[in-house]
C-alpha cells in the first residue's frame, strides 16, 4: 500500500477520535536514509567484520544505521534547531522461504543484544531491552551537528553515496550520540513482526547487492514493533494494516500494535566503500495519545457546535 495514504488514513482515524472527546493522538511521522551491514555470529558467539561477499543465511544479522531528515509530529518539524535524529538498527535472519524473486527473510531481534551491536562502536551509548535476548531492534538519539567528535552524519545516497562515516565502529558511534529518544523492538506484543521481500534477481547474494546501482530496489521490508522507550508521551495501538487508532488495542494478537508500523525500500549499495551494502529508506509512524485537558475538550466542543451552525445555515 502507498505508505504516504497510510498516514493520511492514520490522521483521519485521530480526528474522528478527537472529535468523540475520548482522546488526543499526535502522528510521529519518520522518513530516513539508511546504510546496511551484514554481520554473521562466529562459534564463539563474536561477530565477523561487516560481510562484502557471500549469500544472506538464516543466523545473519542485518544492521541498519540511519540519520532522519525528516521526522514530523502532526506534521510539524520536532527536531531541535541544531541538532538531527539518528539511529541503529539491528534484527537477525530467522528464516528464508523461497529463492529468487519472492523470497521472503523473516527476522527476530539479534539474541546478542543491540548493545552488543552498539558496543561496536565508540560512544558508550547502552539502551534498555538492549542486552542478549532483550527484544530491542532500534534506538534513535537527537545529537549535535557540529565538526568535532558528533559531526552532521551523511547517509543520503543521492547527494552522498560513499556517506560521511567511514566504517561500521564510526558509523555506529556517530548515530547512537546524544540524548535516547526512542527504543522499538520485539516486546509481549505478539501483533511485532519484521520481514523482507526480495524484489530483484541476486538480492540475496551480498556481492551483487553491493555492486548493484543505489538507484535499483533489491528488496522491501516491513515491520510493526512495540515501543519501550518514547520521549513523547505514551504510545497508542495503532492499526498495523491502515495505521488507525485502536482505542480498545491490546498485546494480544489483534491486528494492533503499541508502537511503531513501516517499511523501508532497499536499493543497492553501489558507492559504499565503509563496509555496508546496501541503502535504505525507513518511512514509519507511530502515534502517541494524550488526555485532553479540559480546556481542549472545550475548544474541540465550540469546533463541533460551529459546523453544526453551518450545515444549519446551508441547510436553511
């Protein structure tokens, strides 16, 4: 489905719940460039430097790290002046059906942890549900955007397709800066998935996805993961198919999931020369409910009573 309509259908879905005086929901809207990693587990329980060659095998662990140019809440700019959203991703390959065209990766959260994919880099940055078995997929930061030690991180396969940072430690580092935001991952809800479809020849075969041109989609993915860690208010079940608010969500298996819903097209990853494969595209939201102060419930009454005034003066 067109991602974009999904938010439209997603905003629509707020304001009938804001009109019933029930609650108030905001959209965080997130659009992101990414560069990915192909990490394999050794018998040790290490991980190998970043794979250049090789086929995607079930045990793989795919990380994603992302700087996001464009995150919105209710459709304006929430990112501080000065500062900019980045990111780490990281899920492991628990199976592989089919071959070619089609085939479908599913993935769970990396048993080792994503601290232990965050570790790999410099800054010191820890995130909860982070540790082996913990369930945490991605983290997000606000951070500077200075030319010291926390530069302005580059991942824009158009405007930078080689990126600003030059290897897997650095890019980590400079994307898990800053003051934690968010923390998603696989969590009680059981509605938490993550897949890929690959949707060209040789997607799973890491050389020819590193040779293939940026501009050519290899594979999709999509996701639905529980939130643990939000800085903006607490998280509303959202319908995972059209986005809407769930008012009566649960963990349960029910088709609504209190957190974050995307996909992200991937392309090539030709112009990489730090270790990574492949760009991404991460576009996802997520909706955060509040309870309307009595003064907004007021003003959401006098809205209501004055479109009820115009129909009647149409009408008449």
């Amino acid at each position: 489905m067109n991602f974009k309509k999904a938010v439209y259908a997603a905003a629509l879905g707020l304001g009938l719940t804001l009109s019933a005086g029930a609650s108030q929901g905001a959209v965080l809207s997130f659009e992101d460039d990414d560069i990915d990693f192909v990490l394999r587990p050794t018998t040790g329980g290490g991980l190998t430097a970043p794979l250049t060659t090789g086929t995607i095998s079930v045990g793989d662990v795919l990380v994603s790290v992302f700087e996001v140019p464009v995150f919105t809440i209710d459709g304006a700019n929430a990112i501080p002046t000065g500062q900019e959203l980045t990111g780490v991703a990281a899920v492991q390959v628990t199976g592989v059906s089919g071959t070619g065209v089609g085939a479908v990766y599913t993935f769970s959260a990396y048993t080792g942890g994503l601290n232990s994919i965050l570790a790999l880099g410099t800054s010191g940055q820890t995130v909860v549900n982070g540790g082996a078995g913990g369930g945490a997929t991605l983290a997000m930061w606000f951070n500077g955007t200075g030319t010291g030690a926390d530069r302005n991180l580059d991942l824009n396969r158009t405007t930078n397709p080689a990126t600003n940072c030059t290897s897997l430690a650095d890019c980590l580092t400079q994307a898990s800066l800053g003051t934690l935001v968010q923390v998603d991952g696989f969590g009680t809800d059981l509605d938490a998935f993550w897949r890929a479809v690959q949707t060209a020849p040789g997607g799973g075969d890491i050389a020819t996805v590193l040779g293939t041109s940026n501009t050519v989609p290899i594979s999709t993915a999509v996701f639905a993961q529980q939130t643990f860690v939000n800085l903006f208010g607490p998280v509303g079940f959202q319908n995972i198919a059209t986005q809407a608010l769930c008012p009566a969500g649960t963990t349960a298996a029910d088709g609504c999931i209190q957190g974050i819903v995307g996909q992200s097209p991937i392309t090539g990853g030709s112009g990489l020369s730090n270790g990574a494969i492949a760009h991404s595209d991460f576009d996802a939201i997520k909706l955060v409910t509040t309870v309307p102060e009595p003064a907004t419930l007021a003003l959401v009454g006098l809205g209501l009573l004055g479109l009820a005034m115009g129909k009647r003066r149409r009408n008449a």
